[in-house]
C-alpha cells in the first residue's frame, strides 16, 4: 500500500506572515552569551505586541518598535529572560545570562505542575529534541533508554506493530501491565485490542502509533505511589504524562521538517542450502537403512534463500509541517504530518496521516479557553509476521524447492510432511487491510475565581474507527482449498470524559506555601465490532469487494458491544515550608462498573515527605551544591485493566439441529462473580536528587519496594460446574529494586553537549497463589508467554525437561526409563 500525501497544497495556499507597523524607533544590535559568543535564534519581542524578530546567525537583529517607550524582550531557552526600555538608544546589545536552572524547572504531574526541586515523588521527565523525532512511528519509542525502571520492548517487528512498556517490572498476570498515558489532561486507552476489530491475522495496530511524535513536547513517567495515586484504580503500571507543543506569544513560525532513512536486516539467519539440506535427509534415510532421496545432492547448488526472497530494504519518510505563534490572548499550534514506513518483509507497511489544532484564549482576565484537537488516520498491510507467520515459514521452507516453478506459479506448500505455505506468495499475494481513524479532543474552560482560587472543566473525547479486510487467492495455500476466503470487520470505539477540578495555591508571610486540588470525574467507554468471513469464490478479482461472490459462509456474522463507567473523587496537599519541608497527601477514590457489586468502589491514598537539605545553613557554603533532597513515599493504588462483565453471569448464542431444522439458543458461558474487585498495589519508595555547579550535573536515585494483592487471576473450574475457568482475585506478587540517573550538561552554548546515563534492577516475586505452590499459567494470560507461576519465583518462568544428549545405542536405550525411544532420540535426564 502506497500514499502520498502532498505538501504543495499547503505551500502553494501559505502567505507569508508579516506583521504592520507604524513609523516608529528603528533599533539594531547583537546578542551574545556570557563568554561572547552570538546566540542565533533569540526571540525578540515589543511587550505587549506580536512585533518581534529572531536574531540571525551571527546573533545580530533589527526592529523597529513604536516608540521610545517600548520594552523589548530577549527570550532564550537556557537563558534568563531580559527586559530592556528602548530609550534614546537606536543599538541595543544585550549579553544573556545562562539560567541552567530554568531547564526543566517545571515539571507536570497529574492535575498540574511543580517545580522539580519540590518534588516529593518519582518522576522521570524527558524534553524532546525535534533531533529525536527522525523516523520515530510511536509515543514510546521517544522513551526508549531515557529513563531508569522503564524497559521498553517491540512485541511485533511490523510498521505500528505493538510496542510493550513495563515500569518498575509485573504487577498482574492476567489484568494488564501496561502504564496509563494521558494526553494533555486526557486519559487514553493504550489496550491495542481497544481499537482493533481482530479480523486480520497479522496482529492489531498499536493505538499510540495514531499519534503524531512531532507534536509532543514533554513526557513525563510517574512512577512511585505518591506521584501515581492521582489516578487511583488505573495507575498501579505507572502513568505517562504527555504534553503537547503549544502556541506561544511572538512573531509567528513555520517549521518543515522532512527525513528518509531505510532500514534492512542486519543479519540473517544461517541456514542450510540446497546441497546441505539434501546431504542431511539423505544421512537420514541412511541411518533408517532407507535409500537416499537425492541421488547427486552437489546438482543442487545454493537453490532458494527463503530469506533474501522475504526480506527486502525498507525505506522511511517523515514529513512534518507546522505553524505556531500567536499574542497575549490568542495562541496557536497547527501541525499536518505524513510518517511512511515500509517493513522489512514484502507487503508490511504503514501510512499514517495526523493534524492538530491546538488553541489558547484568554476571553476575560478571568476566563481561560482551550482546545486540543487531534486527527489521524493510518493504513497498514497486515500479514502475519509473527507464530506461524511468514517469518518462521521461510525458516522452515526446504531450499530446494524454488519459489515459483517453471511455468511461473507459486510453488503451494513445504513438502516432507511439513504443512506450511509459500511464505513468499503468502507475503506478496495475500491481501490484507487494516484501515484505523482516530479522533481526540480535549477542550477546558478555566475561571479565575479569586486570587489563587480557579476552576477548571473540561470535555474531553477519544473516538476510534476500525476497518480490517482480507483476501487469501486461491493459489495459494492458505486460500487453496477453500478457493478463495475473505473477510470483513469494523469496529467503532469511542471513550468520553468530563473532569472538574478546583484548584487553590497561597503563600503565607513568605514560608508556607500551601496548595489544595479536589475533583470529580466522570468517564464512559464503548466498543461495538461486527465481522463475518466467507470462502468459495469462483474467481480471485474482486475479493473482499463482494463477500456475496462466496459460496459459503466460513464464519458466522458476529457483533457485540462492550463498555465501562467510571466516577471518581480526588484531591491533593501539597505544602512547603520554608522552601525546605516539603508534604504532599494524595486521594482518589474510584468507581468502576467492571466489578462485583460491593466491590464498585475503591479508595487509593498515598502520603510523602521530602527535606531539602541543601537550603539548611550548615551546608550554605557548599557552592558547587545545588540540590540535595531526601524523598519518601507511601500509598496505594489499583488495576482495573480486565475485560468488561468479569462479575456477571453471561450467556452466549450457540444453536443445535432438530429435525434438520437449526435452532439458536443461549446458554451460560461465564460464572459471575459478585466479589471480584480490583489488584491493590501497596509501594515504598526513598529517593535522593543532587544537583552540582548550577545543576550542569544532576543525580537521582531510588529504591522501592511493591507488593500487589488480590491478583486476578483466571482459575479452572470443575468440570461438573460447565464452566471451564472463573475470574478470581488470588495471590499477590512483590517487585523490589534499586534506579540510578545520571546526566551532565557539558556544552551548553552553540555547540550543545550533555550525556545521560541509567541503570536500573528490579526482582519480582509471587509471593502466593492461594494456597498452591505451582500452576500452570492461564491461557487467558495477557502479554506474558506460557511457562509455570511457581511461588517464590519471577512470573512467567519456562520450564522444560532437562537433555543429556542422544540415544546411540539400543543397549543404552534398554537401560533407561524411555524404553519406546530409538538409537538419535533425545535423552532425558531422569
């Protein structure tokens, strides 16, 4: 599949953005650092106009402002902001202090900000470096190696294939353990089984590879109790804060940013050739006393690479235009952005297309508006790639057998009693279509009631379409014998969110400084999916174009409809005292339907304390100290990340033959489970955060200890209760480790350089399992391989028998406990 999205449109229709002016004081002069050298790119600006400029290469600038009277802002990232009265001056030359403090001085945590040295929890923040951006398809990726206790892994190899991030290690087995992302106040669901009909085979699209990486500013990582309880029952996994770029005040930007790379496997796999492949069935049939298969195996020659015919160079483009500017009452941020990805396997690809509207209105002094609205679309080929996909069938595939035979056809299967298809015409020939648009839109009005009293409200809703097609030919294997199946699904998602939260800050003679956050919530989710499958086509040209072309319905018509409600209550202290002792208490409590009926409602503290240690006297003569902070935490927070209707007695359609006639009925699929409510994770954490020489070196370090109760579990039933597993909460699982973070800013002028180093260890453990000490793991496991849950042990163990080589002789067979083995056969050690 192959798109173009054309900027031209927006070229040929963009005027240039200018800015009137009246005759006024025309002033030029030049910027430069504290050592002398010219900082380009320096925003200049006339207070309380859009009338402004940058500086150019050599930090030089012109303006010309309205009169003597007027102020001119200098604004520097890295810089302390100046101010300067124009005066009887015509050249003003301005020197800009470094202010390394001021980077990532602020840091958002839920409901708000803070200023990172009054911190009491863990929270990693990362600042995207447009640098960064090149080629990146998802959210996560930009966190890849950016912070301790975050591993990061690409669960499908596929374009917008689904990416697994863990904080601080596995709380669940069966419920999820994935971290909560809110997008600019907005809670989104990561679940990419969420926004997939599951039609195709190739696996659903990760839904955070609808966002746009361009338009993000800011992530911040919650981690511990403390910064996470804001969000009670969905932030036992960690919460990830994304912020968005937003319009600021100055002369308006454009920026477009174009990139191409390719990629390719770094290395294949080494397999047999065709000589090898039929030297060793040969040896084979040889040690059988059966006659060799090929007579002359040196004829054979190298014969088929099934790799170098699968894989193939893949190139990548990102295209990425945006407009961003705006005066004191009206900011914008506009972006269109065009990510191309092709795999490294034929016909896997992704297209994705994303705008963004974002605006800022002060409408009175005391009201605020804003909005965020973000629409994307993405294509991709869905083949499977991954199991029994055509990966593992190329390495299976004999290399004797070529691709396509001599009359130009595909060669059908592996031979050898290996039933698997051609993975090259599985690859090339099969069509398969997974169409996803995605809308979201945050909107919040915010009233300045009284000095530091305000309340904000917002509306907020994630809206998502899903179309999956495909088309198995009928000379190939997987549309062979049924000549020809197709298949059709949709689904639509949508999740509303209405939040209400107000919010009061005060400072008491200079040193308490207090603030105080309570809110309501309230959030409803809906699924609905409709998908059917036919086969028995009499030809291959209109595929799943006309379903009513097939002869038989392979899969019944199914639809159903699923959702969740979700009220809740929070609030937050946070108080500072004298700029040293640092308190913050957090609440919420939670309502979910997904649970039993007196197990709705759940409630998550978390309590912390921090000491500032470097604002005390004793250390006052310590220059090159910054910071020193000592932080503890405590609380409590909850999981809720099952399917819906877990509590519930449910019935299901199933349909029986009378009198050759077939009646549809319904019958009890799932036990309910009036007691079923959510994990509660209990976590400890002490950290220590130093800063050395203006913080130019910053050090954070972390230990913690978690412990996850009232795991839910999927459990088996007798088989005289007609259920074969309930859904229970047994057992608890622990999680203990140490994080270290370690960045230096070295170069902070026009040549930046800093570095950055982590490193983190985490152990987990089950602590019980209600009584057994081993069970196999439910085959409802979510995003864990099969293995055995053993207590006292990791989740998600493999076990296996233990090998001592192989059998050689018949004597040594008679003389084990394998008695129906043969002289080759694996021995196992008792």
């Amino acid at each position: 599949m192959k798109r173009t999205f054309c900027f031209a449109f927006f070229l040929v229709h963009l005027t240039a953005i200018s800015f009137s002016q009246q005759p006024g004081v025309k002033i030029s002069g030049k910027v430069s650092e504290e050592n002398g050298n010219s900082v380009p790119g320096v925003n200049i600006l006339e207070k309380g106009t859009m009338n402004g400029t940058i500086t150019d290469l050599n930090g030089t600038y012109t303006l010309t402002v309205a009169s003597e009277n007027s102020v001119i802002t200098f604004s520097f990232v890295g810089f302390a902001t100046r101010e300067e009265l124009v005066g009887n001056r015509t050249v003003i030359n301005i020197q800009l202090i470094e202010d390394v403090q001021a980077l990532d001085e602020v840091v958002v945590i839920g409901y708000g900000t803070v200023k990172k040295s009054d911190l009491t929890g863990s929270v990693s923040s990362i600042s995207i470096e447009d640098s960064e951006l090149s080629q990146t398809g998802s959210v996560e990726q930009l966190l890849q190696g950016k912070a301790a206790g975050v591993m990061i892994t690409k669960t499908s190899a596929k374009p917008g294939g689904a990416i697994s991030v863990k904080i601080r290690g596995n709380n669940s087995i069966n419920a999820g353990n994935e971290p909560l992302y809110v997008i600019d106040g907005f809670p989104i669901s990561s679940n990419e089984w969420e926004l997939s009909s599951n039609m195709t085979s190739g696996g659903p699209l990760n839904p955070l590879a609808t966002i746009n990486p361009n338009d993000i500013e800011s992530v911040e990582i919650l981690k511990d109790a403390s910064a996470t309880a804001i969000y009670g029952a969905r932030a036992t996994n960690g919460v990830v804060l994304i912020t968005t770029k937003r319009g600021k005040s100055g002369k308006g930007n454009i920026d477009l940013n174009f990139s191409y790379g390719y990629q390719k496997v770094r290395k294949k796999l080494d397999m047999l050739n065709a000589r090898e492949y039929a030297e060793m069935v040969n040896e084979a049939l040889e040690n059988e006393n059966l006659a060799p298969e090929y007579p002359n195996p040196d004829s054979l020659g190298e014969g088929t690479d099934w790799q170098d015919e699968l894989f193939r160079v893949a190139p990548t483009m990102d295209m990425n235009l945006s407009f961003s500017g705006g005066q004191e009452n009206l900011k914008y941020f506009l972006s269109a952005n065009y990510f191309s990805q092709d795999g490294i396997i034929h016909n896997t690809d992704m297209d994705r297309i994303a705008l963004r509207i974002g605006l800022d209105m002060n409408i009175k002094s005391w009201l605020t508006v804003g909005t965020n609205l973000n629409i994307s679309n993405v294509q991709s080929n869905n083949i499977e790639t991954a199991s029994w996909g055509v990966v593992n069938t190329a390495m299976m595939f004999n290399p004797i057998l070529p691709v396509k035979d001599e009359n130009g056809e595909y060669t059908l299967m592996n031979d050898r009693s290996i039933f698997t298809g051609n993975p090259v015409a599985l690859a090339k020939e099969a069509d398969s279509k997974l169409n996803t648009n995605r809308a979201i839109t945050n909107t919040f009005l915010q009233f300045k009631i009284t000095e530091g009293l305000s309340f904000r409200t917002t509306l907020g809703v994630d809206a998502g379409f899903n179309k999956e097609v495909y088309y198995y030919p009928s000379y190939i294997l997987a549309g062979y014998d049924p000549k020809g199946s197709a298949g059709i699904g949709n689904l639509s998602n949508y999740s509303v969110l209405n939040e209400n939260t107000l919010n009061y800050s005060k400072n008491f003679n200079q040193k308490h400084d207090i603030n105080l956050l309570l809110g309501f919530t309230a959030q409803t989710s809906k699924n609905e999916v409709n998908r059917v499958g036919v086969e028995g086509f009499s030809e291959d040209i209109l595929k799943y174009d006309n379903l009513g072309g097939a002869s038989i319905v392979s899969s019944f018509p199914f639809s159903y409809s699923y959702g969740w409600k979700m009220l809740s209550y929070l609030g937050r202290i946070n108080y500072n005292y004298s700029n040293k002792y640092l308190v913050s208490l957090n609440a919420r409590v939670d309502g979910s339907s997904k649970f039993g009926t007196g197990n709705k409602y759940g409630f998550f503290p978390s309590f912390a304390i921090g000491w500032k240690i470097s604002e005390e006297e004793f250390l006052s003569n310590f220059e090159g100290l910054s910071l020193l902070k000592v932080r503890v935490s405590y609380g409590s927070t909850g999981n809720q990340d099952v399917a819906s209707y877990q509590s519930l007695a449910v019935l299901g359609s199933t349909s029986y033959p009378i009198n050759g006639n077939k009646i549809v009925g319904y019958r009890p699929i799932q036990i309910a489970n009036p007691d079923l409510k959510w994990e509660t994770t209990n976590q400890f954490d002490v950290g220590l955060d130093a800063g050395f020489f203006k913080n130019r070196v910053q050090l954070t370090a972390d230990y913690y200890f978690k412990k996850t109760k009232d795991l839910l579990l999927y459990v088996n039933l007798p088989i005289s209760s007609g259920f074969p597993t309930a859904l229970e909460n047994i057992g608890s699982v622990q999680n203990q480790g140490l994080e270290l973070t370690i960045s230096t800013k070295n170069l902070v002028g026009e040549l930046k350089w800093t570095t950055d180093f982590n490193i983190a260890l985490n152990r987990n453990k089950l602590l019980s399992l209600a009584g057994e000490e081993a069970i196999p793991i439910p085959s409802r496991i979510n995003q864990l391989d099969p293995g055995w849950l053993v207590v006292g042990k990791p989740i998600g163990l493999f076990y296996g028998l233990k090998t001592d080589g192989l059998f050689q002789t018949d004597e040594e067979i008679a003389g084990s406990a394998q008695s129906g083995a043969s002289p080759g056969d694996i021995k196992y050690m008792d």
